[in-house]
C-alpha cells in the first residue's frame, strides 16, 4: 500500500485533520472576539474577563463534580455492557443535576458576595452571577452528555459538537460586545457554554434513548464511588488551578497594576487558542485510548504515537507565532497591546513543556491514580504560586510566564520520572 495512503487511512490522521480544523475555526472565532475585546474592552477590562474566566471554570468543575473524565473512562469501558452503561449514565445525571440545581440557588442569592469577591468593591456585575445561576444546570447536562459521547469512541461527533459551539460561542460574543462593551464580554463567557446543550442532545440522542435510561431505579451508589475518585482529582485541578491563578492575577494587580494584569491575560488568552490543539487531540483521541490500554507496552506505544506525530507539528506551529507575534498583536488587538509580544517567549517555552508533560499526565486519569495526582497538581500550583509571586517582583510582568515555564519544566520532570517504566519500558 502507498505509504502515504497508509497514513491517511489512519484513525489518528482522520481525527488530527479534523480536530485541526475544529481548532483553526475556534482560533478564527477567538481572533475576531479578541479584536471585539480589545476594541471595546481594552486591558483593564480584559483583566475582569480573566477573573470572570478564571471563577467559570472553577465554578464548572464543580458543578459537574469532576464527572467528565470518569464518565468517558466508565463509558468507554462498558459501552458493550447494557446493564453497566445504564447505571453509569443515570447515576452521574442524576447527581450532577441535583448539584448544578443547589449551586444555581446559591450563586443567585448571593450575587453580591461573589460580586465583590470576583470583581472587587468599584464593580457592580451582580447579574452576572444570576445570568450563570440560570444556565448553570443547562452547561452542566451538556458537559455530562459530551463525555458520554467521547466514551462511546464517537470521535468525529464530539469534534462537530465543539465547532458547532464555537460558531454559536462566536454569534454570541459578537452581539453581547458589539452592544454591552465589558458586561456584554461578560455575559457571553456566561451564556455560550449552555447553548452547547442543544447540540450534544442532539448527537446523544442518536445513540442512546436517554428517557429510557436516566430513571432512579439505575441509580447506584457504587457507581458513585468510582466516580468519587475522578471528583478529588477535578476539584484539585479545574478548580485549586484556575483559584490560584486568580490570586496570581490579584498580586499583579497590586504590584504592577491593572493594565499589565491585562497583558498579562491577553497573553494567556493567544496561549489558550493554540494549546487547544493539543489539548482537544489528548481528550478525543489519546484518553480513551490510555483508559483502556491493558499493560506498559500498550501505553508506552500511546505515548510514543504522541511524541512521534503530534508534538513535532505543535513545536513547528508555536516557533512560527514566536516569529509572527508582533504581527499577531497588532492584527489581533490594538497598539495598546504590542508590551504583550514581550510575554511570547517564555510563554511559548512553557507550553511546549506543558504540551509535553499534558499526554503524561492524562495517565493518572485512564488509570485513576487519585492521590498520586493530587499530590503533583498540589506540588506544581504551589511551585507556581510562590515563583510568580517572587518572579513578579525582580521582571515585572515578564516574571509571570518565566515562572510558568519553569513550573512546567519542573513537572514534566517528575512526571518522566515517575512514569519511568511505562514511558521507557
């Protein structure tokens, strides 16, 4: 067979090229949103939307209890175990619906509270916590049934769900920006998520007749406790992570001021748009894939898979941006912002060294070793916490993105240790 024909036949071709083109349209919606933000917006506020940003994804961590990764590992697991899948798929529902509910109530009669905690006592966005209070349960039944989709190996629908949401995220954005300036930016971070809803009904409900399995008599408490594990790990990760980056964010503030708070996140926000393709490609693709790998030799060929092809292009892409930053800066935002092409260095360092420990670090999760990761996550944030904080003080906002890649050189480290025997044989 032709070689080339060989590769191109391949699963991981047929993902990589799509997930390529689910990740290029939301860097295209993210361009055009970051040109709304830094026209109407400018680094100060672009600063809140970080804070906003930073709480939402705690905040949905939360609610969802840390399911997702558990959900795909169970689900991919037993998808050809009628009696197994039914129970796993009602019991995360049912409880991930009675807590999105309770937070929903709490997040609306205590508006103010984490108005002032968020945003501080100069900024009244009490609705936007009402605004998440009410969609907070739609996000969160969206979440659950995208994981359950990724479990079932349905690779292709879950990349169409993401560029679906994108375009709906990006018809969002435009409106709520182009017509509310900074409370519009931040209504949009609120409402996009729970419009995914629709779409992942609606792939679901292709698979699976949902009314016939979400009942309480498939309700199982010992289902619960294997999810229980996935919780810890969530909770530390998705929730501690982004709670420390928002104290980080609050130490800026102090010592270097709003606006280099705002280059800051603005640098932070270009880094999310390509890390996208590494981190989509790990879910879709190489979770599953570690979840139901039977011994070291089949995992070290996961990993393998990953170095080989995936992060020698995600090297060649970051090197091309470091070349383009200035490019990227003045096309993306305003002259306001050129003091972020300074940040692109150590910024681009860091997540090649993250991108290179994320595939590693997957491996607690496909093999739920809980408090192993916890105790690296715990390690890594605190690494990170005291070396920004330190940092930040002798380079200024430089410090920051030097800190985070030294963190993730320190991690990818441990984890290469750690994971010595699956990795090396």
């Amino acid at each position: 067979m032709n070689p080339i024909k060989k590769i191109i036949e391949t699963d991981l071709f047929k993902i990589t090229s799509l997930n390529s083109l689910s990740v290029l349209l939301k860097i295209g919606i993210g361009l055009i949103t970051s040109k709304l933000l830094a026209v109407f917006v400018g680094p100060s506020g672009m600063a809140l939307v970080g804070n906003l940003r930073n709480f939402s994804s705690s905040l949905e961590s939360i609610t969802t209890l840390g399911f997702q990764n558990g959900v795909v590992k169970y689900v991919a697991e037993h998808k050809n175990d009628k009696l197994q899948l039914q129970k796993i798929i009602a019991t995360a529902f049912i409880s991930l619906l009675f807590f999105a509910v309770v937070s929903s109530f709490i997040l609306f009669f205590l508006a103010a509270f984490w108005n002032t905690q968020i945003f501080g006592n100069n900024f009244d966005y009490q609705i936007i916590f009402k605004a998440i209070a009410l969609v907070l349960p739609w996000y969160a039944i969206s979440a659950f049934l995208l994981s359950v989709i990724n479990g079932l190996g349905k690779f292709k629908e879950v990349i169409w769900t993401n560029i679906t949401g994108n375009a709906i995220g990006l018809l969002v954005s435009f409106y709520m920006i182009w017509n509310y300036k900074t409370l519009g930016a931040l209504l949009s971070i609120v409402i996009s998520p729970s419009l995914l809803f629709f779409v992942t009904f609606y792939f679901i409900s292709k698979e699976l007749s949902l009314s016939s399995i979400i009942k309480f008599r498939n309700f199982d408490f010992e289902t619960i406790k294997k999810l229980s594990s996935y919780s810890l790990m969530a909770l530390v990760s998705s929730v501690l992570g982004p709670l420390v980056y928002l104290v980080i964010r609050k130490n800026i503030i102090e010592v270097v001021g709003l606006e280099q708070a705002g280059f800051w996140e603005t640098m932070t926000r270009i880094s999310t748009y390509y890390m996208m393709f590494i981190t989509t490609i790990l879910s879709v693709y190489f979770f599953p894939k570690l979840s139901i790998a039977e011994n070291n030799k089949e995992t070290q060929n996961i990993f393998r898979t990953f170095y080989k092809n995936i992060l020698p292009l995600f090297v060649l892409a970051v090197t091309v941006i470091y070349f383009a930053r200035f490019f990227i800066i003045k096309f993306l935002f305003t002259p306001d912002f050129l003091p972020v092409t300074t940040l692109f260095f150590w910024q681009l360092t860091g997540d090649i060294l993250k991108s290179a420990a994320l595939v590693l670090g997957f491996q607690f999760f496909a093999k739920k070793m809980t408090k192993a990761f916890i105790l690296s996550e715990i390690a890594s944030l605190t690494v990170l916490y005291f070396l920004s904080h330190y940092f930040v003080v002798i380079f200024g906002i430089q410090g920051i993105v030097m800190a985070q890649a030294l963190d993730n050189f320190i991690y990818l480290l441990g984890l290469a240790v750690y994971f010595r025997k699956s990795l090396f044989g």
